[in-house]
C-alpha cells in the first residue's frame, strides 16, 4: 500500500525519517518549492536549499520506497534562470517523483494583499507558460514523464496513487482537521481549528464543518474537469452528444488527440486546459 506523509526539508532528520519508515510510511513528499533563497523567502519558506540534498538522502537510506519533490513556478521576482536552477537540483537528486504547480494567490492572505497594493507583481501567462515548458523538457529529458498536468513520475509504480483517486473521480474519507470527504456523491469537510475539531470529539459531537450534495450534472462536469488532466485521457462517452462536435475542432487545433476513444491533451493542449474545459463542457 501507498503511504505518504509530507515534510519540509528543515523539519526531518535521518533519526525521524527512520520513525516514519518504521511506522509504516512507504512514500514522502518534500516542499522543496524552490533551490533559490530569494524565491523561498517570498514565498515565505524557512529551509535551505543546501539542506534538501541530504533530506532526500537521508529518506533513502531509512527505506522509504518512493521520494516526491514539491515545486513552485511563478513567484513574483522568479526570473527564467531562477526556476531553471530549481528544476536543475530537482532532476540531479533522481526523485521518483516531481509535482511542480504555479503559484495561485489566496484571496484573504497576506501575499494576496500585496499583489493588490501593487508591493508585487505576478508573472504574465506568457512567462508562466515557458516556465511550465521548461520543467516539462527538463523532467522529461531527466526520465520523469507526465501523467497529470502537474505531476511527471519515473514510472507508474511512482505516480501518487492518493491523488489518482481524485482525479479519477473515486470516493474518500478524510480525517482530521480541515479533512475533506466524499462518499455516496456527498462532499463534507471538517472544521480546521485543532482545537475546535478536538473539542467537538471529546464532547462526542460531528466535527463536519459543512457540506454539499453532488448532482448527477455537477459529477459529470467534475469528471471532465479532472480526467481530462489525465495522461491516459477522459473517455469520449463521458462528453454530452451535443458536444462532441467540439473534439474534431480541439483536435485540428492541436490541443488534443484521440486514441482509442479517449481524448489526451497535447503539449500545446496542457498549456490552455482551461480553455478546452470550457469548450467540453458549454
């Protein structure tokens, strides 16, 4: 079984790692996010970067079975050279497995106040879409192929089996605080304060925050929106009659192929998958 538990580089030690390998973990995940100081300390990250290498060593030599390194594209101030020295650290520690995601800002934080008051400036689409071709040649030359628009594994047997689950639409319980669930076309999440979620269990009462029912549409629609970021593709018959008309015209577009009866993003489809979500689904 897949067992994976998350760490930033500064917070493991090869005495720790040992623990987690002999409680039964099998997979970890590193928040490397970048190699370059200026970017960590944008993105408000604490670790030095000298300090990955031996974090990823020290996981192998307590056994876990696949490592995964976490990365960022897109920090504000993060120039071309910057992302191409993350990835280059990324490939030269050979991980089973990378996931490299752009920035997104959250509303409500501080980073997105910033952005609002014009303190930092986000990258345009043009740049983040070479930066997203840059770590696809690189992990791709370096032998980790895609199997989801964010994530390259060395082989299936590395690919997060934990999140195939979602974007295959299957069922899931989460626990703890903040966990979200979904079970029976229901999705339901925790409350996040540990306290409030360790309160609430002690007086025996439901720790579900709120949640949501999910109709047949919505479940269709989600399907398209997840699967369709699959390497293995979403089925054609997943798509509404009235629409299929639009995969010949995605096709000749370049955005996507069909093989055996399942749509596969190309390149040049993975940059706008948005936008061939729009076209699938209106």
């Amino acid at each position: 079984a897949e067992v994976t538990t998350e760490a930033n580089p500064d917070s493991v030690t090869p005495a720790s790692l040992a623990r987690l390998r002999e409680g039964g973990f099998t997979r970890i995940s590193f928040g490397v996010q970048s190699a370059v100081p200026h970017v960590l300390a944008t993105l408000d990250r604490t670790h030095d970067p000298a300090r990955v290498p031996d974090a990823v060593r020290w996981a192998r030599e307590a056994g876990f079975e696949q490592v995964s390194l976490d990365l960022i594209y897109g920090t504000p101030g993060e120039s071309m050279d910057d992302w191409r020295t993350s990835l280059e650290q990324a490939v030269s520690l050979e991980p089973d497995h990378v996931s490299a995601y752009a920035l997104i800002v959250e509303d409500g934080t501080a980073f997105a106040r910033k952005v609002r008051r014009g303190e930092v400036v986000m990258p345009d689409d043009d740049e983040t879409a070479d930066k997203y071709l840059l770590a696809d040649a690189t992990l791709t030359a370096a032998g980790l192929g895609w199997y989801e628009l964010s994530n390259w594994a060395r082989d299936e047997a590395a690919q997060c089996r934990h999140n195939l689950l979602y974007w295959h639409g299957a069922e899931w319980w989460g626990v703890g605080p903040g966990a979200h669930s979904y079970v029976d076309r229901r999705r339901w999440w925790n409350v996040k304060h540990p306290a409030a979620y360790a309160q609430r269990l002690a007086a025996g009462e439901p720790v579900e925050a709120d949640g949501e029912d999910i109709d047949a549409p919505t479940a269709a629609l989600e399907r398209i929106m997840l699967e369709i970021r699959l390497r293995s593709g979403l089925p054609v018959a997943a798509l509404d009659r009235a629409v299929r008309a639009q995969v010949p015209v995605l096709a000749a577009r370049g955005l996507l192929d069909v093989v055996d009866e399942r749509l596969v993003l190309t390149l040049e489809g993975r940059l706008l998958a948005d936008a061939v979500v729009r076209d699938l689904t209106d």
